[in-house]
C-alpha cells in the first residue's frame, strides 16, 4: 500500500505483506473508519500461495504478537499484521499491550470459526442477543449480538473506549470480545447511510446511570430467591380472589437525602405502611430504564433493564422476594405501545425505521412525542414478548400492567384526519396489534400460571377480557376509566346539586358486567391541575374528607378490584409530584381516619365474599332502589351464592332518620361498615351496630328495616 508505514519487527518490510495491503488499500481504510461491512473478510488469515499474512484490529495497543510472533503496526493506527511462509503453532492466540503497558491475551475474534445462522423462529432468536459472557478457544470473554439489518457496518464500542468491528450474521451483528466480563461497560456505534451513531443495546439487561446511555453486561444471577411457597401458592390460587392494588412511583413514594430510595430501602418502607392497610398487591409505575424522570416511566429506552436510579438488577429481585415474603404481590406497569425518541435508543436503530413503523402515520404519537412498535414485524413482536417473559421470569413479578392498549389497537388513536394510515381492509383497528396482544396474554398464562395481565383501556372496544378463543384480547382485568370518570365527577359536584346528577353512580355500574374490571384512582387523576382526591371533593374540611369516605366506600363495594394510588390513604392535600416525596402521614383525626378505614375497607372486602368472590360474573351489583334522586340516596344488592350484603350510601350531608330499606332476609343485620364512625372521623350517627329485618316488603324485598343513614356516609350490612 502506497505510504503504508509498519513499526520496526522481523516482517516489518515483508513485501508480501505490503503487497496484500495496497491491494486492499479501500478495504483497510474502510475498516480503520470502521465502515468495512464484513471485517473478517479482511482481518484474520490469508493464504497468497507460499506466504501467510495475518490482519487483526488492536484499537488501544502499542505492540502485539500472534502465537510469539511480533506483528507490525500499520499507520500507526488499530491495524497490526504479519506475513510468513509458516503460520505459528497458536495461530488464533494474540497478546497485547496497552499504553498503561497492561498485557491482554485472547482468541482473535476475527479468526474464530463463524457461529451458525440465527434462528429463523424470531422467538428462538431472542435468546442469542445482548451481551453473554462466554468462552471461545479456552479464554473468557463476552459474546455481543444485535439486529441491525439495513446498517452497513456495526462497532462495539467497549466501555475504555475501544471500538471493535462487528461481523454481519444474516441481518444480526456479533463479536466475541476476550477478557471483558460482567459488569463491562458496551455500546454499539450503527454506521449507515446517515453517518456514525451510538446506541445501547435493546436487549441489554443492566444499563449505567444517568447520563450515561452505556449497557453494562450482566450474568445469569445467582440471586437465591426465598419466595418458593409465594410462587407455589399464587399457581394454585383462584381467579376470583379479592384484589386490592397500592400504585407506587418509586423515584417518589419516599426519598433519602433528597435522593430516591434504592430498593432495599423502599421495600422495607412499603412493607412497613402497606401490609398494615391490607392491600393485596403493590404496583409499580414503570421500571425499566428511562431518561426523563418526569415520564415517570413512561417513554422508557430499555426494555429489559431496570431504571438504575434505585440499583441493580439484583436490587429489585430482592425487592420482590421481600414483598413476597410479606404477602404482597407486584405488578409492573409495562409500555409496549411506544418507545422514547432518544436518539441513543430504539429509534430508527439501523439508520431507519426498524422497531417502529416506516410510515409516520403510523410510527408518530405526537401527542406523547414517541413512537408505536411496528407489530407487523415478526422480530419486534418477538422482542417485546420477550421482554414481558424476562421480567415475568427474570423477577418473579406477578402480574404485567399494559399500558395504552387503545393506542396500540386503534390506528386513528389521537391521529386527526389525513393523520393515520387505515388497516388493509380499510378500518382503523389494528389486526397485527391486536393479534399480538392475543400472543401476549396467551404467553403469560400458559408459562406463567398465576400471573395477571391487566389492560389500561381507554375505548368501549369490547372484549377485553374476553378468551383468545372466544375473539377476546385475553386480559385478566380492564381498568374501568368509565367508572372513574363518572365517580370523580360526580363526587366533585356540590351535595346540593347532586339530585341533577343522579344518574352518574347508576351509569358506572352499567359496563360492570361487560368485563373484568379494575377499578382504579391512579397516578393519572392527581396531577396536571387536576387536583388532589381531597382536593376535589367539595364543602368544608370535615365534608371533604367525609366525602372522600363516601367515595372510597363506593369504590371497595363495587364490582371489581381495586386500585388506589399512593398517598390516596394519607388525604394529602396537594398534588402528586414527582419530583419530592410524599409528605409525612399527618397525626390528627380526620387524616388518621381515613388510614383506618381503608384498612376496614381492605378487611372487609377480603373477609367477605359477597364484596369479591362474584365479580367475574354477571349481576353481583343488584339495584335496591334507583330513584332516591331528590335525596342523593343509593341502595344496592352485593350477592355470591349464599352470601349477601347490602350498600347504601347517602350522598348528602343530612342524616336521614327512619329510612326504611329493603332486605332480602329477615332477623337480625348487622352494621358492618359505617364512614361516619368516630374512628374516622365521622360525626358517630350511626345505628349501634346492628338492626332488625321486619317482614314489611319493601324495596321489592319482603323484609325491611327503618334505619339512620349517617350524613355523606356509607353503610354496609350483613346477616346477623
């Protein structure tokens, strides 16, 4: 090669040599731009008839050797070679050293045997990629591979800096690097026809903190998991147990030096506050890797790293053993309805649009700033079942939060016209969304017995969770939005104008046979302006925590499982903020009451099965009487088999005395739940107790009893 340079070294002017490098010389530079397509065409060993030449790419060396052989420096750059006409014994062995003059040795990578094709099942395939620790020609090492298709060359870019040409594997990129190991740092430099750009690794199972964007590699862990009668018993449990969820952001639920908790310290805490309310399960706003803290999780990057804002991986498995072993579960919210737009990321992997759609009609959300998957592909498909297997599997989780499946199924989802490109058969849902979630809820099922998967669902699309077989999208529960819409609203309307909305808590009930719901006051219904739950509710101080009471008690009576956001049961006055911890628990009675009687609530609703045991079938809500409108009163029937109990809620701030309500059985009922309880807060109206059922029909019931209905209170009673 034409002012080829080689370091001083017993080949140092071999001809050979310099011939086989000017022939090549558009091949070298490519390669020493890190351009070259496919590196082990040029690098490793050539045979030119009579003489041997060796090529290997050495970014950081200041000398080398192959099998004790020193090689030549080419331009003082990465490139080192050698010819002669007798290879070494131990052609594949090269030593190095760096500028610190550390030694490294290792198989070239360039020269070991090529691993076979991926496999053509996009599923199957999911296993080779990322980065695993290895072995090759008896040294340790890491083996990296990625789906870049269209790029037109692939570097692994180490956590020292060194960058190292990756060779093409049917529209995959892998490399064998020697002597790295876990906890290395990686990226991937994707080279196309947009220039050179840095991005981590999508199946990387551990990332570094903000602001590094690098992967880091981790191992199978050796985490010992204790929760082994947890996971034994949640296969065996029924489908209809009570579920009672405490939604949790973890960068926000508590802080320590005005730093998140790592996740150690947030179990202890959660276990702590929690367990003592009596909820069930403890969700999590999403955990996986994500730049923007003020996404809560939401425009995530990593799909199968946890955020490390609270630890490692190994953190957050104990995380779950913990709560397990306290008796909670933990369901991880989970977006694969879209992905941030960081250019380090996902988007436009290879140059061009490969995890989301090539059509912006279909790739773009621009309300949120991300974009959709492209369901149609078989291998983002097959990453993101995967992902939803790694944290089911990984992590012991108990359960998968979709979020947005209405944006995934609709086409039109916040598109205006002329915005979204209609399915082929002219529609606006779906077919390959829908046909993946169908895959999805399938999976967890089938290889995880006991897990839920939950759909936040915005539409009245039905069949939610209707069977895969029956045309269903398979889903355990659907987040009720229609319910919380029209209980917040209704809720907020002054008392006093509450007979013109009479019709609200009746219309809530309506779709609650249409699926299984859960019913849910988020993270969503306490910011951007929308204030605080106390802070909606109308009146003075003691009404407003009265009619949060009231509220909750309609909640925790009504079909369907629960879901209360964090700070829900502390009556915080202010909005949720992300940014700062929840404030302490405030001592005094009103803010105090309300802890009790969401335990009494959670209790009551675990203890009782006419509260849980029927809300996966049609009419365990049953209307006593619908037309107390002019007194805000609502009386209803909550029955499962032989069990029954009867709700009435006064949603005014004058006690009714007398009030006569249908039972359906005679003798004696007692008082089991009453919001206006001392123990509350409440002003103590209440009726000692207990009452008895006289044989005066009434309500369409044949027994009946005069009673006090408490001011915006609730009453639950059962048989004696």
């Amino acid at each position: 090669m034409r002012g080829t340079r080689c370091n001083r070294g017993p080949n140092a002017l071999n001809p050979a040599l310099r011939t086989f490098l000017a022939r090549h010389a558009a091949t070298v530079a490519s390669l020493v731009a890190r351009e070259l397509h496919d590196p082990a065409a040029l690098l490793g060993w050539h045979d030119l008839g009579g003489t041997q030449v060796f090529l290997t790419f050495l970014p950081g060396a200041t000398r080398g050797w192959v099998g004790g052989r020193a090689l030549a420096r080419i331009d003082r750059g990465p490139l080192y070679a050698w010819a002669g006409a007798e290879p070494p014994p131990d052609r594949r062995r090269v030593r190095w050293l760096d500028a610190a003059g550390r030694r490294h040795e290792g198989p070239d990578p360039w020269s070991l045997p090529r691993s076979p094709q991926r496999d053509s099942d996009a599923a199957a395939a999911q296993a080779d990629y990322g980065a695993r620790p290895d072995t090759a020609e008896g040294a340790d090492g890491v083996r990296y591979r990625v789906w870049a298709p269209r790029a037109r060359a692939v570097a692994l870019v180490l956590g020292d800096g060194r960058q190292l040409p990756m060779c093409p594997l049917d529209g995959d990129w892998e490399l064998f690097a020697p002597g790295e190991r876990i906890g290395s740092g990686y990226r991937f430099e994707i080279v196309s026809a947009h220039g050179h750009v840095l991005k981590t690794d999508p199946h990387a199972r551990e990332v570094e903190p903000r602001p590094g964007w690098g992967a880091r590699v981790t191992g199978r862990g050796p985490y010992a998991w204790t929760d082994g009668a947890w996971m034994a018993a949640r296969t065996r449990a029924p489908t209809g147990r009570p579920t009672s969820i405490y939604e949790v952001h973890a960068g926000s639920y508590a802080r320590g030096d005005g730093m998140p908790l790592r996740w150690g310290e947030l179990a202890e805490r959660l276990v702590a506050d929690v367990l003592p309310l009596g909820f069930t399960d403890v969700e999590l706003l999403p955990v996986m890797a994500h730049p923007h803290a003020g996404s809560w999780g939401y425009q995530s990057t990593g799909f199968f790293a946890p955020d490390p804002r609270h630890g490692t991986p190994d953190d957050l498995r104990a995380f779950v053993d913990r709560l397990h072993g306290a008796g909670l579960g933990v369901i991880l919210d989970w977006v694969p309805g879209h992905f941030a737009t960081d250019p380090q990321a996902l988007a436009r992997f290879d140059g061009a649009p490969l995890y989301e759609p090539a059509d912006p009609r279909r790739a773009e959300h621009r309300a949120w700033g991300t974009l959709a998957f492209d369901y149609e592909r078989p291998e983002v498909r097959a990453f993101l079942l995967a992902s939803a297997r790694h944290w089911l599997q990984e992590f012991h989780v108990d359960g998968l939060r979709v979020d947005a499946v209405a944006s995934m199924v609709f086409l039109d989802f916040q598109r205006g016209p002329g915005e979204w490109l209609p399915a082929a058969d002219g529609g606006a849902e779906n077919p390959a969304a829908i046909s993946f979630l169908q895959e999805l809820t399938e999976l967890v099922h089938h290889e995880f017995p006991g897990a839920r998967v939950y759909a936040e669902d915005s539409s009245i699309r039905p069949g939610t969770t209707a069977p895969v077989a029956c045309g269903g999208l398979g889903f355990d529960f659907k987040w009720s939005l229609g319910w919380m819409h029209d209980t917040l609203g209704y809720f907020a309307t002054d008392p006093l104008f509450r007979r013109h909305v009479h019709d609200a808590l009746l219309d809530a009930t309506a779709y609650a046979d249409d699926e299984h719901h859960v019913l849910p006051l988020s993270h969503d219904e306490v910011v951007h302006g929308k204030r605080s739950l106390l802070g909606r509710m109308p009146g003075d101080e003691w009404q407003r925590h009265a009619n949060l009471r009231l509220m909750y008690a309609w909640q925790w009576t009504h079909p369907g499982a629960k879901l209360l956001f964090m700070g829900g049961e502390r009556a915080d006055p202010d909005e949720w903020d992300h940014r700062r911890a929840l404030p302490p628990a405030v001592v005094e009675p009103l803010a105090t009451g309300l802890g009790r009687l969401i335990t009494d609530l959670n209790a009551l609703y675990r203890g009782e099965p006419a509260l849980h045991a029927a809300d996966d079938r049609p009419g365990s809500l049953v209307w006593l009487d619908r037309g107390e409108r002019l007194h805000s009163i609502y009386a209803y029937l909550r029955r499962a088999g032989d069990a029954v109990a009867v709700v009435l809620l006064n949603c005014t701030p004058v006690p009714r005395y007398g009030f006569r309500v249908g039972l359906p059985s005679g003798g004696r009922w007692r008082e089991r739940l009453n919001t206006d309880g001392a123990a509350y807060g409440g002003s103590n109206v209440g009726n000692l107790g207990s009452l008895l059922a006289e044989r005066d029909p009434a309500m369409g019931q044949r027994w009946s009893a005069a009673i006090c209905l408490p001011p915006l209170a609730a009453l639950v009673l059962t048989p004696a």
